[in-house]
C-alpha cells in the first residue's frame, strides 16, 4: 500500500488507483485525459488544506481539477472563477441536486468558488470545453 504523506516516494497514477480503490477514479481521469488531450500531474503538496500527493490535470496552464485521494473515494477541486461563472450557473440546472447544494453553499473569496465535491460513484462527467470547466457528476 502506498503512503500519501512520504514525499519521497511519488507513486504512479496506478497506485493512487489502487489506494482509492473504487471504479470512479479511473474513469474520471480517463474522461479529462480524453475530452481535454492532456495528462496527470502527481505532485506532493504540504499545504495545510490537504498535505500529501495529489493529481491535477492541466491543458494550456489552466488548472481543470486536483483529485484528492481517499480510501474508497476521492475529491475533487474544481475552481470557479469571475469568468467561469456566469457559464457554470447556466448549466448548473442540468447537474445533479448534491453538486447544486455545494455551488450555492461555497462561500466566494476572491473573486472565486472552490468546489471540493466528494466522488463515490461515476455517472459521468459534464465537461464544457470552452471555459474548461469540470464537474464530477456525484
């Protein structure tokens, strides 16, 4: 079993598929390498938030999503910024009640959401490719 917290052992993307051990993790990455032609990160962060390795998909130096690795589960970032906003409220309706309830209860600060929706199950990912923006459909 890997160890999250030894920031000198970066473990693969199939590791941290091991560790989650749960179908959604695969396939939420396999849906943003696709959709977006771009590739993992794994990085460790020893930010207070979550220290650890982490995986973050970026296309053209924007940041799609960081996964958070849980056992059983994982997290998902997803920043909303000024300019993605007006966009993610217009397609808000079409996501599911649970990602509803944590848009509208994300405080903003600076000029942004940070999103930090809980995956336990795949039923798909709502992918809007003009602003990049992501969603875990929980």
């Amino acid at each position: 079993m890997i160890d999250l917290q030894d920031k000198n052992n970066s473990p693969a993307l199939e590791e941290i598929g091991e560790y989650v051990c749960n179908p959604v993790f695969r396939q939420f990455c396999l849906e943003i390498m696709d959709t977006y032609k771009c590739h993992e990160k794994i990085e460790y962060s020893s930010c207070s938030w979550e220290k650890g390795f982490n995986v973050k998909f970026k296309k053209a130096g924007k940041s799609l999503c960081t996964i958070y690795p849980r056992e059983g589960y994982m997290t998902v970032l997803v920043v909303v910024g000024n300019k993605e906003k007006p966009l993610v409220e217009e397609i808000l309706p079409e996501c599911t009640v649970e990602l509803q309830s944590i848009y509208h209860e994300t405080r903003e600060g600076n000029s942004q959401k940070q999103l930090v929706p809980e995956c336990h199950e795949f039923r798909g990912v709502m992918l809007h490719k003009k602003y990049k923006q992501i969603f875990c459909i929980l």
